[in-house]
C-alpha cells in the first residue's frame, strides 16, 4: 500500500470529475494493488475508486458516488418469466 502524493491526488480527483462527475473528498489517498491488475484507491480509509483494466470506476460500497451515477428503473412486469 502507499500513500500518492498531492499532485497525483489532483491528477486522480479531476479524472474522477471528468469521468464519473464527482471529485474525491479527501486529501489522503492511499493506493492498493489488487491481484489482476486492479488498483484500489482508499479516502479516508473507504474504498472509493478502482481502476480496471485501465477504466476508473467507482467502488461498489461508496454509495455517495453510486448515487451520482444514472439509474434504470425496470418494472417486474417487463421481465418475462422463466
């Protein structure tokens, strides 16, 4: 695990905005090598973001960055059933 210094928080933070519209919250970022080549970007010791496969997206148990994201309502009535 390490610590990513400032510039690399900004440079993360505005990618965040850029890409999923939400900037990170923090001013500590410690950064996780998962196995498979994933990075695991904790603030304030949450999971907040991860970058797969070179595609950053947020973390599934940050609900504050989830509730930012669009979302698709679909009635019980439109699936068919199996």
């Amino acid at each position: 695990m390490k610590f990513l210094k400032s510039k690399d928080i900004r440079l993360l933070s505005s990618e965040a905005q850029d890409k999923l519209g939400r900037r990170l919250a923090g001013d500590t970022v410690e950064q996780e090598t998962l196995p498979g080549d994933v990075q695991l970007y904790l603030v304030k010791g949450k999971p907040e973001l991860l970058r797969v496969r070179g595609r950053l997206v947020p973390s599934l148990s940050n609900n504050e960055a989830l509730d930012t994201l669009p979302s698709v309502a679909v009635d019980m009535g439109a699936i068919p059933h199996v």
